[in-house]
C-alpha cells in the first residue's frame, strides 16, 4: 500500500513540475517573442528613413558674373551669364531622429517627440543664356559644379519664404499616422498622446 502511494506521490509530483517547467518555458518564450517584435518594429520604423510629404517647384533668374584681374590688377577680364534656375525641393521628415521606446507589456511604441520638417533634397537644373567670356576668363567646365552649388544655395534661401515649411508643418500628424499603421501591421499600438498637435487635427483623425 505504501508502495502505492509513494507511486502517486511521484506521478503527482513530477506532474507539477513538469507543470511548472513547461509554463515557465512558454512564459519566457513569450517575452522573447515580444522584445522580438518590439526591436522589429522599431527598425522597420527607422528603415523608413525620410519620408517625404512636400514638393515645390522653383524657376529663378541668376544673373552670374566673375571678373579676374591680370597683371597686378591693371587689366581685368569679366565672364558672365544669365541662368534660369529651375529646382524640385523635397521637404519632409528624418525618421532616424524620432524619440521613441516600445513598452513590451503592453504591446505599444511610445512617441515621444518627432522631428521637424527639414529639406531633403534640392535638385537644380540649370539653363545658360546670354553666356559671355571674357579674354582671359571663360567658362569651364569646373564652374558648373560651382554654379550647381549656388543655385542650390539659392534655392534654399527661397525655401523659408515659399511657405513649404509651413505646408510640411501641417502634414506632421499624418506622418505620425503613417508610422501607426507600420506599427499595427505586428498587432502593436502606438501611443503618441505626448506629441502635441491641432486639435482640430486630432479631431478630424478621430472622426
């Protein structure tokens, strides 16, 4: 009888252990299964990169001259040329300086501060006309990449008045959308209460 119920004893025993041993498994499985994701999802974020959310097309006139002076500055040859600029700036946002951390318990990315809008690409094409050398200073090919440089610093200083910033300023919560929807696709919730947006935004993305 004694042998019995040492038997049972054992079977019950093992039971439980073995009980504990496979909830323990599943438990830590699971908290790997979620950092796991949590570190996906945020490099699917950061893959992204720089997401673009306005265009504006530029056309200005430059007017460039270049004078040179020979022989102690008695004699001087000026080249000149009259150049429509005509660029595509990119305005958006680098995703790599977003400030964020995913909460693994509760399956949700935490938003805590997003970048503001930057240009991303400037891309100049440049129309000669009117192009004069001068008898000792003519054009080379060294001062296109020179006047490429130029053009795009103009344009960049045309930037801050055509509004596009303002534009891009706009579309910010629509970016954070964006990133909601990259995190939903693994079953995640991303919580970006701590940003601050129009209300009237809010309410329209509510609605």
């Amino acid at each position: 009888m004694n042998d019995v119920l040492e038997i049972l004893l054992g079977l019950a025993l093992g039971a439980i252990i073995m009980y504990w041993v496979f909830t323990y498994i599943r438990s830590r499985s699971r908290r790997e299964l979620t950092q796991h994701q949590s570190t996906v999802i945020l490099e699917k974020i950061r893959s992204v990169c720089k997401l673009i959310t306005v265009e504006g097309d530029f056309a200005e006139i430059y007017r460039y001259e270049n004078t040179r002076s020979r022989f102690m500055s008695m004699i001087s040859s000026k080249k000149r040329a009259l150049i429509v600029i005509k660029a595509k700036a990119q305005i958006g946002y680098d995703l790599k300086k977003l400030f964020m951390h995913a909460d693994n318990e509760k399956k949700k990315i935490i938003l805590e501060n997003f970048p503001a809008p930057e240009v991303l690409t400037i891309e100049p094409e440049l129309e000669f006309y009117d192009i004069k050398n001068g008898i000792f200073n003519a054009f080379t090919p060294d001062d296109l990449t020179s006047l490429n440089k130029e053009a795009r610093k103009h344009i960049l200083e045309k930037i801050p008045e055509s509004g596009l910033m303002e534009t891009a300023n706009k579309e910010a919560l629509e970016a954070v959308l964006l990133i909601e929807k990259i995190v939903e696709t693994i079953g995640w919730t991303l919580d970006y209460s701590a940003l601050e947006f129009n209300k009237k935004q809010l309410k329209n993305k509510n609605d």
